[in-house]
C-alpha cells in the first residue's frame, strides 16, 4: 500500500504568490520581529536588573559611610561621658569668673578640640552649671522652657545617647545641625548639675556623600520625624530649613528604581533611613539607546532577506507563470514553445519537457491528423452499422402497422390488459420511427424504458416490479438515445432470472461529483469476481466470437462515441446481492441550454 506524504490539501488552493508572502510573512518578517522583540524585552530587563542592583549597592555604601559618620561620633560622645576629670571640672561652682576662666586655661581650652576630625564639625559639652561662662565648647543649658531640641531628643529616648537633627539658633552660628546628643551621667559623685555633650556632624561630609553618585542617584536622609535632614544639596554651613519626606508613591516602589534603607537597628538611629532614587532621565537614555541598536539591528535583518527573497521569487514565479500560461494554451490545442532563458533549475527543466512535450506533439499533429480523421470516419461508419442492425430488430414499419391493427381488434373485444400493453408497443415502435436524432431528453428516454418494462412485466406477471430513482433536475438532460436499454434489457434477462420472489429493477439518475450518473440494478443473482471481469473484459473488446454481450459492448461504444473516452461504464455485481450496471457522464459535456441549476454549477 502506497504511503502519502503529511500534506496539507488548503495550501493546493493557494496560488504561487500567496504562498511565497505567507513564506515571507511567516518564516522571515514574524521570527524577525519575535526576536528583535524578544531581545529588546530582554535587554530592559537587564537594565532594569542592572540597574536595581547598582541602585542598591550605592544606597548600603552610602548608607555605611553615613553610619560609619554617626559610629565615630557615639564613639566621642561616649569617650567624653567616661572623662571624669571633665566631669569634676564642669561640676565646680566657682566664686568668680575669673575663677572659671583660670581653670579654663589650665584644663579646659583643649580638652575637647583633641576629639575633632574630618567628619565632625564641632564638639560641645553643655552643663547646668551657671557659674561657668558659656564661650568656645562650653555651654550653659537654657532656662526652663528653653529645652534646646536635641535635649528633649535624647530626653525622648530611653538610650543615653540620640542622634537629632534640628535648627539651632546660635547667635554666632545659626543653621541646620545634626547632631549625637549624650547624657554625662557615669559618675553619680559629680552629679550636682545635669551634664549633656553634643557632637555635630559636618554636613558637608554628609553632603558630599549622598551627592557621589547625583548622575544616577540622588539620596535623602530621613530622620525619626519623617523629616528629610540632608539630600546631597546642602552646603557646608547648612542653611535652609529641613522639610517633610514625599511619601515614595507605590508605582516607584515596584518600578524597582527606589530603595529604602534603614540606617541600623541600634536605639540611637531607630527611625533614621536612607532613601535612594534612580535618576530615570539615564535609565531611558539606555533604553531609548537600546531600542535604536535592536531596531537598526531589526531594519537591517528585515530588507536584506526581503530583497533576497524578493529576487529568488521573481526568478522562479516569472518562469512557473510563463509555464502555467503556455499548459492552458495547450487545453486550448495551441502547442507553443516557450521562448525564454531556461535556465539549470528544476524549473527549467519542467521548461525543456514542455517544450519537448509540444514538439512532438506538434509533430504528431502533422503526421498522423489525416489518418486519424480517416481511422475515426470508419470507425464511426461501423459503429453506426451495428446500430443500424440492432434497431432493425425491433422497427420494421409493418409491425407498427400490425399492432396498431391488433390494438383496434383488442379494444372492441374489451381486451384491456391487452389493450394496454399493445398499446404501448405501438407508442414504442413510433417512439423509434419518428427519432432520427440520436440525443433524447432522460425523460423521454426513461419514458421509453417505463413502457418496456411494462411489456415485460406483462410477459412475466407479478414476479418482478421496477422502481424510478430519478432527480428533478436531471429531466431535460440529453443522453444517446437507446443507451439505458440494454441495461434494462440485461437486467431482465440476466439478472433476475432464475430468481425466485421479490425481483426488483431499479433505475436511478443523480448527480455525482464527476456529472450525471445513470444506473440500472437488480437484486437477482449476481455474478462472481471471476465473471465480471470477463464481462469488462467482453464489453470493450472490439468483437466477441459467439456473439455474446452485445448490448453493453454497443452501449460502451456509443458513449465513446458521443464523449470520448470522458465517460466511464460502471458495471458492479455480487453473488445473490445484484448487478448494478452504468455510466457517469462528465458535467462538461451535457447539455440542456443555458440552465444554472445544474449542482456541480451551485457554487458558480
């Protein structure tokens, strides 16, 4: 059994070109966009990635630098707490100024200078202690009701040491502080007066380190108070007023190009955090600047297989036309050569057969047409002789005239089944007289056969009956006249003799998908393989030595006469099921008029 190949029977239908744009469209334009699409969506992805992860390194390094700030400065606050020999010196109430002062040159003028460095951009201790004078790193702590912020801070907290931010109204240097407040409280001996030491950062320092990375990211400081203290703009001397934290928006937060960062977990930076955003303007830059390579990239793998394809098409599709156009004239019995470059392709291979093809044919056309016309001319005088013989079996004009006497002789003697039957005899015999062409409408063709089975149901009685099958519209068709009759004629004598009870003639005419189908069939006996295809092979020999089967071999040769070799004889048969015998004919050759009901002509 012979395999077929996984195809698709829809792309038969398409037409060469279409198929080459879907080729195109399909294989070439589509995986070129998914792709290009496909890495333009992985290269944001990346940035993004890339991005993230930049953004989260550079907001924990500024955030350690910042922490490392507020370490050291715990670190001095804690290293002035643990001084006792300041404590003994603050907690002193001294009879005069001049007194303090003489302690100040002696001890306190550089006690506390030797605590400043780079990050620390002043170091105070502030003492309630009125006999002191407030000058330099020594305080007097105001008055109640004048509790400076970054007290009642560390008042607030439970810790001895707070981190603040705050304005401070110094006379001599007013501005923005952030500061490490500690309470001085290690020594319960020298607890006269409440001691507090306070550390100011430089925020020039903290300025510089949230401004490193300002072309990318730009940083806030937020306080405990939800308060942002420094964002990279403030100078040095840190003018200006601190003001609220903007709530980051939740479309910042999942966009991935904003981060919060606690500052640490320990009590004096509780609340205190690091916010860093990403400068979006540079994240578009590289988008935009990916988007340009991946759609260069994309114009550039697009055009140059377009046009590829483009020239391979035209080559081939400009010669398969040139091909297709000369195969229609050849329907057309035009047999020209196609005068164009071949070429060592398939293509223009299938170009030299054709043109051998036509050659030949051409050739064969003036070698051997008169002799055909001739070889046909006898054939068709034979053909017609047979017929002659077989009609001048059934219609000499004296037995019309004989029954048309027997039918008058019936009538008077009231012989009415005689009458019937004689009477369609005669309607038969004129039938055959007064045709002379040899295409007859089915109708009246079945009409014929409907009163020949009447006559041999007569002949036989009651045992057989015959039925019609015949489609509305197949009525006016023209089909050779004489070509169902021996079928019938086959069928009665062939076919149900021999056959007991129940014998049944069906005839049928209906379309199929070739035409009109006209069949005869019995339920007699049947016939084994072996014997119906000597049955074929006897209908379409030339001759048959006993004479056998004549009615089908002149019913085969008329139809080849009328259609060619376009008409097929169907002839099928089973033991003890039937025989069904008869022919198809091709739409394109039957004939009714100009009539648009025809079924194979609906979707025309």
């Amino acid at each position: 059994m012979k395999r077929r190949g996984f195809a698709l029977p829809a792309l038969n239908d398409l037409p060469l070109k279409r198929k080459f744009l879907l080729i195109y469209l399909l294989c070439v334009l589509l995986p070129i966009m998914s792709i290009n699409l496909f890495f333009y969506e992985r290269t944001s992805a990346d940035i993004e990635l890339r991005e993230q992860e930049n953004l989260r390194r550079s907001v924990e390094r500024a955030g350690g630098e910042l922490l490392g700030m507020i370490d050291e400065s715990v670190a001095l606050s804690r290293s002035i707490a643990s001084d006792d020999s300041l404590y003994e010196a603050l907690d002193r109430t001294y009879a005069s100024p001049a007194d303090y002062y003489a302690v100040y040159d002696d001890f306190l003028r550089d006690k506390l200078t030797r605590y400043m460095s780079a990050n620390i951009a002043d170091v105070r201790v502030y003492t309630a202690n009125d006999s002191i004078q407030t000058g330099s790193n020594y305080r007097v702590v105001p008055g109640e009701g004048e509790v400076p912020e970054w007290i009642a801070a560390l008042g607030a907290s439970s810790s001895a040491i707070a981190a603040a931010a705050y304005l401070d109204d110094d006379f001599y240097k007013p501005g923005r502080r952030i500061s490490i407040a500690g309470r001085m409280d290690l020594y319960p001996s020298y607890s006269g007066y409440a001691k507090y030491s306070r550390v100011d950062l430089d925020l020039g320092r903290i300025s510089s380190i949230l401004n490193r990375e300002s072309g990318s990211v730009r940083f806030r400081l937020v306080d405990d108070r939800g308060r942002v203290v420094a964002d990279g703009l403030g100078g040095r001397d840190g003018e200006g007023a601190f003001y609220a934290n903007p709530e980051l928006t939740p479309e910042q937060l999942s966009s991935g190009f904003a981060l919060e960062r606690p500052l640490g977990s320990l009590n004096y930076v509780r609340g205190w955090k690091l916010v860093g955003i990403a400068d979006t303007r540079y994240i578009d830059g590289l988008m935009n600047e990916s988007l340009r390579s991946i759609l260069g990239l994309g114009i550039v793998s697009t055009i140059v297989p377009s046009l590829l394809i483009f020239f391979v098409f035209r080559s081939y599709h400009a010669r398969i036309k040139r091909l297709s156009r000369h195969m229609e004239q050849v329907r057309s019995e035009r047999f020209d050569l196609i005068d164009i470059p071949e070429g060592r392709d398939e293509i223009g291979g299938l170009i030299r057969a054709f043109n051998l093809m036509t050659g030949r044919i051409r050739s064969l056309i003036n070698d051997v047409y008169k002799l055909e016309i001739r070889q046909k001319n006898l054939e068709l005088d034979r053909v017609r002789t047979e017929l002659a013989m077989l009609q001048s079996q059934v219609n000499p004009h004296f037995l019309f005239n004989t029954l048309n006497a027997v039918l008058v002789v019936c009538t008077r003697n009231g012989y009415k089944e005689v009458t019937v039957i004689v009477k369609n005899l005669s309607l038969l015999m004129r039938q055959l007289l007064s045709r002379p062409d040899d295409l007859v409408p089915l109708e009246e063709e079945l009409q014929f056969i409907r009163m020949y089975l009447e006559i041999e149901k007569f002949r036989f009685g009651d045992r057989f009956d015959y039925a019609f099958e015949v489609e509305p519209w197949t009525a006016g068709l023209r089909i050779p006249r004489m070509s169902l009759q021996p079928l019938v004629e086959n069928a009665c004598k062939h076919g149900l003799q021999g056959w007991k009870s129940g014998r049944l003639i069906t005839i049928s005419a209906r379309a199929t998908g070739e035409g009109l189908g006209v069949f005869v069939r019995d339920n007699g006996v049947g016939m084994s393989e072996r014997k119906l295809g000597e049955v074929n092979d006897l209908m379409r020999a030339e001759s048959s030595a006993d004479g056998a089967n004549v009615g089908l071999r002149n019913v085969h040769r008329r139809l080849e006469l009328f259609y060619r070799r376009d008409v097929r004889l169907v002839l099928r048969s089973r033991i003890e099921e039937g025989t069904e015998a008869g022919f198809v004919i091709p739409s394109f050759w039957l004939t009714r008029g100009e009539d648009e009901t025809y079924p194979w002509n609906k979707e025309a």
